[in-house]
C-alpha cells in the first residue's frame, strides 16, 4: 500500500473590497451630489453649468459599464458591488429624473413611471434572489442607454432644432423601460414557477 497524497482542496479566493471595481462604484455615488449641486445652478438655464452637470452625468454613467466590466472580467464581483452598484445606477438616473421634472423640462408621470419600473425590477430580483439571480437582458442594456442619452440630451443646451430630439429619445427609453419591466416579471415568475416545481419534485 502506498501512501499517495492527498490532494488539498483550494481556498476559495478572497476578494478584497477596495479593488478598482468598487473604487468606481463609490465614485458613482460621490458624483450624485455634485451632479445635483450643478444642475441646481443652472436652473437648467445657465448654459456653462448645464454642460458641466450634464459632464458629471455622463462621467458617472460611463462608470456604471466600465465597473461591471472590470468586475466580470478580472474576477472582482464582492457582496459590496452587488448592492451598492444598482444602488448608484437608480440614485444617478433617479435623481436626474427629478430635477429635470422639478425643472419642467420632463413630465411627471415619466419620471414616476420610470422609477417605479426600476424599483419594482430590483423588488422582483429580492423576491427571487433564494431560488436564482435573474441576469440582465440585452434589452435592459438598450433601456441604460437610452436612459442615458435621452437624459444627457435634456440636460446638455442643445440648439433649438435639436432639442426636438430629445422628447424622442425619452419616448423610446420609456417603451423599452416598459417592455423590459414586463420581461423580468416574466423571468421572475418563471423562476419562482420552476423552484416550486423542483421542490415538489425533489420532496
């Protein structure tokens, strides 16, 4: 008989909090102020503070793709990153929402709608979060986008032509909104469908 060694199983890597991915997160969140600070004093009619809120904004937004990038590709995905990143993705957008609605640039009910598709997105995720993470769809990638242009397009003093444009956009981020909010209702309720499934299955 001979004594072969026995094989060590691998720690489970550790990674730490302060890595590049979490450090743009925080960033995300400190920007918000400084973005509400801004537009603030524009009034949305100050041309140079306009630019500078709607830089801020487009800053930070960039973020919120190169951090989940950095996350999935070198590994960095922290307990952290999974909380506070959608947290300051809706803190950003939401709050450029309101002070555009406060402003009477946008309409209310967009701004209400939006946000409570978007709450109402992570809501379902926590609901279903014991039985399965539901992953984000191209199609909810194409609504952060168009969120994001069609608010940079409000925010930024656009000639008066092009300012037409910007309705546009919004139009089109609220279809997708709506469209993707129904998807993940529909995801949701699969998975929940399919865990019960399984438990009575398995019982």
């Amino acid at each position: 008989m001979t004594d072969e060694p026995v094989p060590v199983a691998a720690a489970p890597r550790r990674v730490s909090l302060y890595n590049p991915a979490n450090l743009l997160t925080a960033i995300r969140l400190v920007l918000v102020p400084v973005f509400v600070v801004f537009v603030v004093a524009s009034e949305m009619t100050e041309p140079g503070w306009r630019m500078a809120a709607c830089l801020v904004f487009c800053v930070a937004s960039a973020t919120d793709f190169v951090d989940g990038w950095i996350a999935r590709r070198f590994h960095l995905v922290t307990s952290f990153g999974k909380v506070a990143d959608p947290i300051a993705d809706k803190a950003l957008t939401g709050t450029a929402l309101v002070l555009l609605s406060a402003y009477d640039r946008l309409s209310w009910w967009v701004t209400v709608l939006i946000l409570l598709r978007e709450w109402g997105v992570t809501a379902l995720r926590l609901w279903v979060i014991r039985y399965g993470v539901i992953p984000a769809s191209r199609g909810g990638k194409v609504k952060t986008v168009l969120q994001i242009a069609a608010i940079a397009w409000y925010l930024w003093p656009m000639p008066e032509p092009l300012e037409r444009v910007g309705p546009w956009l919004m139009a089109a981020a609220v279809v997708v909104t709506l469209v993707t909010g129904v998807d993940y209702v529909v995801r949701a309720l699969r998975l929940r469908r399919a865990a019960g499934a399984g438990t009575v299955a398995g019982g």
